[in-house]
C-alpha cells in the first residue's frame, strides 16, 4: 500500500508540469480573447496550465502568428460546422477538466492543509485569473483603437475588404452583438503591434504567475493522500486528454488566422513590435 501511495506522489506531481507543456501560451491567449472570447474561455479552463515562458518576457500576440501552418479558410469565422465543433469539444474538454478536479479534490486530502477547500479545483480555475489579466489589458487596448485614433492613423489597406474586416469601427462596437462572443472576428495587424505601456506590463506579470502556478500545482498534487496509481494515471490522463484537445483548437485556429493575414492587404512583414 506504501508502495502504491509513493507511485501515485510521483505520478501526481508531474502532473501539472505535463500539462503545462500541453497548455496554452500567454500571446495565444492574449489574441484568442479577443476574437473568440468564449472560446478562449472554454481553453483556459480546458488547458488549466499555462505554457511557460522565461519570466519578465514580453509574449507577444505577433511571435504567435509569425511562425506555423496555415489552412485554408474563405470566411473570417469558418464554416458554422466547424465552429460548432470547436466550441463543442472545447466545451467537454473544459466540463471533462472540472470534473476530473472536483472528484480528485473530495476523494484525496490535501496533508499540509486539512481545511476542507478542493485544492485542486481551485488550482484549475487560477488559469482564468492569469490569462484574465492579459486578456482584460488586450480588449482594453483594442477599445482605445478607432480609425481616427491618434494611435493608430488611419490606413487605406485597412478598409473593410472581402477578406478582412476591422474588429473596431468604433469603440462601442467591441462584442456589441451576443453573436460577436461566438464567432471569430478579424484584426487588422497594426492593432496588434500597438503595445502600450500598461499592456505590457500586465503581459509580463502573467508571464511570471504562470511558472508560479505550475509550481503551486506541483506542492498539491504532490501531497494528495489516499490514492493509488492506478487512480493517479487515470486522473492524468483526463487532464492530458482535455489539454490535447484545447492544444488541437488553438492550433487550428491560429492556423486560420495566418491564412487570413496572408490573403489580407496587410502581409506579416506589417505585423512588428
């Protein structure tokens, strides 16, 4: 028995660590949430780890898409089927994670802390709160961005055209429609290359809470007690199988979006710090 609990230590606290190797980057995330909001809400809690990165770097929405695979897409969204699917498996990759975390959480103890709160649970949802910060500072420098911002003049390439479209027109218009919640939307490249000073500040402190994060997950799982290993794989298993998926929609999805910046009057030489 003293052999199977060591196992399922071991097991459990590489977990976190694992995951953040499947999880989601800070830049990814950062430009997800604010074209597929929800989505990207749907990953964060799906991949609860984030990717880390060396602390105190800027990650950058524009390193994201400079490098990968493109697909090919006639629409900004993509066809409804396969928004559909994405939100769909995004959904049970997310719903797979909560639950996976809520039946570790009562059917272990945490030894350090014998208070009663599901300490795994509550480090799968910490991810909201890390990505939240980037993902607030980006949505809110997207609001600052209009046509006749003193930011960002304005730019004939950047008329709407049947391959792109501004995601602002007005700062009111930003998820003015339920609608904009669900399908993704395009964002000319200069806006992405306006980086104030806040943004990046708030881009660095979540590039520091991550590595933080995975090792936090590694002092709990690590000290979970009262199962076996058996157990403890499956527990890894459900998480790694929710983490692939997430990683297999920000693949797709950042693919599309490479596409899309390739067929757009702005080329990546546009996109630039």
């Amino acid at each position: 028995f003293k052999a199977q609990l060591s196992s399922a230590f071991v097991v459990l606290g590489v977990t976190p660590t694992i995951l953040s190797a499947l999880g989601p980057s800070v830049g990814e995330i950062s430009l997800l949430s604010s074209t597929v909001p929800l989505l990207s809400l749907f990953i964060t809690i799906g991949a609860p780890a984030v990717f880390p990165t060396r602390i105190l770097d800027f990650d950058s929405s524009d390193n994201a898409l400079k490098a990968g695979w493109k697909i090919p897409r006639h629409e900004i969204g993509g066809p409804f089927w396969t928004i559909t699917l994405e939100y769909l498996f995004a959904a049970a990759a997310a719903g797979n994670v909560l639950h996976n975390s809520y039946q570790l959480s009562v059917q272990t103890v945490f030894t350090p802390v014998c208070n009663g709160v599901l300490w795994p649970f509550f480090w799968t949802l910490l991810p909201i709160a890390i990505h939240g910060l980037i993902a607030i500072g980006n949505i809110s420098k997207l609001l600052l961005l209009r046509v006749d911002s003193p930011h960002e003049p304005p730019s004939p390439s950047e008329h709407p055209t049947p391959q792109t479209t501004p995601l602002l027109k007005h700062p009111t218009q930003l998820y003015f429609s339920w609608m904009d919640w669900f399908t993704a939307r395009a964002i000319p490249a200069r806006r992405l290359s306006f980086n104030p000073w806040w943004y990046q500040l708030l881009n660095m402190l979540a590039t520091c809470l991550g590595p933080i994060h995975v090792i936090f997950g590694v002092l709990i799982f690590s000290s979970l007690e009262f199962i076996c290993v058996g157990d403890a794989v499956g527990v890894l298993g459900r998480y790694a199988a929710s983490a692939i998926i997430c990683r297999v929609i920000v693949v797709l999805e950042f693919a599309r979006m490479r596409r899309q910046y390739r067929l757009s009057p702005l080329n990546m030489d546009d996109i630039q710090m």
